[in-house]
C-alpha cells in the first residue's frame, strides 16, 4: 500500500521519497485511514514502528488543506513526548515530511534556551512538538496559545504516565478550548493509561499493531549482568 493511495499531495509523497519511504508499515496502514477520517485514535504501538509518520502525516495534509493566518503564539497541532531526544526525532521527521509545503515546524523541551524558543513561537506555528514541563513554562509565560487547537496527539503516553507527568497533562488540557482531534500513541496497555484514554478520547478507534505489552521486531535488546 502506497502513500499516494491514501490521498496524501505529491509534494508530501516526494519528501516520503525521498527519505526512504516506500510502503506503509502496518501502523500507519492501520491508523492513517481513521485519522485521515478525523476519528480520535487509541494506538499500541511500539518504537520503531513507524507511528511517527502515522499520526504526523494526516494532520499535516489537513493543515495544507485548509490553511490558515498564523497569529501570535497560535498553534494548530500539538504533540507531546516525554523527553527532549524524542521530541527532537519527531521534529526532525516533520520538517523532512513538509520540505516542500509551506508548513511551520517548532520543538520545545526542557535544557534548551528559552529565548530561542520564544522567538519561534512568537510568528505562530502550525505544529508544535513539546515535552510537557517546558510547555507549561511558556504557556505561564503567554508564549503560546492552545485555545483554538485543532489536532492532539500523545506519543508514547505510558512513559509521560511512568514519568508522573499527569499533572501537566491535565494543566496543559484546561489550557485548550476547542475539541481537537485527539490521538493518542502507547507501547504498553495499563488501566492509568486506559483511564487517561477515556477522560482524552471521543470514541476512538482503536489500533493494536503487535500484541499488547510486546517489543517491536525492529528493536534489540541486550541484557548486561
């Protein structure tokens, strides 16, 4: 199954080329047709799956098919990560997945410059990807604006549960007004993460890739004693 197939514009489907893509993995065959559809998405899928691309690419052909201003602070696609090496892979993938749309790009993470952030944030950007403290940081600060967002996705949603960033969460929520389409990405199954997906999600679809709990085949593990 190609990407062409899933109606996604030949500028997309160049840069997907170009950095390798060919098929689609049976995450992003499973979950690109419901997020294409606009269905709030429970997935378990684990690293090294391909889900970057799964939740990244149908927000990004909704976003340049219905482009907007950008104002001050706005944002039109939220993604949160637990840590700052994952939402700078995740940033990286969509900047190399919208080389040839006009699409803006920006991350946020804890034991970065502020500043530098700050001035990226102040044009508006259309997807945003962050760890959840620094979020909170500038969202204190009135550097960025959630009210009108339109996409949500959580990636790998049991590590920000493991790693007690539920509170941010549930900070983070109350600072969003619309309902967005919300996606919500997790290698492990738990009745936490179970909970969070019933107070986050609106009859979601829901995807199970591998069975629950398990490794990705293209993950090694080694065991030093």
């Amino acid at each position: 199954m190609s990407f062409l197939s899933q109606g996604f514009s030949s500028e997309i489907v160049q840069a997907l080329t170009e950095c390798g893509y060919e098929k689609l993995t049976p995450v992003q065959q499973q979950a690109i047709p419901h997020a294409r559809r606009g269905h709030d998405i429970l997935a378990h899928a684990q690293t090294g799956t391909g889900k970057t691309a799964a939740f990244s690419l149908p927000i990004i052909q909704q976003i340049v098919d219905t482009p907007k201003a950008r104002a001050r602070g706005a944002v039109r696609a939220l993604i949160l990560a637990p840590t700052r090496e994952l939402v700078d892979q995740i940033a990286n993938n969509i900047e190399n997945y919208t080389q040839y749309v006009d699409l803006t790009v920006a991350a946020v993470f804890g034991g970065a410059k502020m500043s530098s952030q700050e001035r990226k944030l102040e044009a508006g950007v259309d997807i945003l990807v962050a760890t959840p403290g620094r979020l909170i940081e500038h969202l204190e600060l009135g550097n960025v604006k959630l009210a009108n967002l339109e996409f949500l996705v959580f990636d790998e949603a049991d590590r920000m549960l493991d790693m007690g960033f539920i509170n941010a969460i549930r900070t983070i929520m109350s600072s969003i007004q619309s309902q967005p389409q919300t996606m919500l990405f997790s290698a492990t199954s738990s009745p936490q993460m179970n909970a969070l997906a019933q107070d986050l999600l609106r009859k979601p679809k829901r995807i199970i890739v591998n069975a629950e709990n398990s490794t990705a085949d293209t993950v090694a593990h080694v065991f030093i004693q």
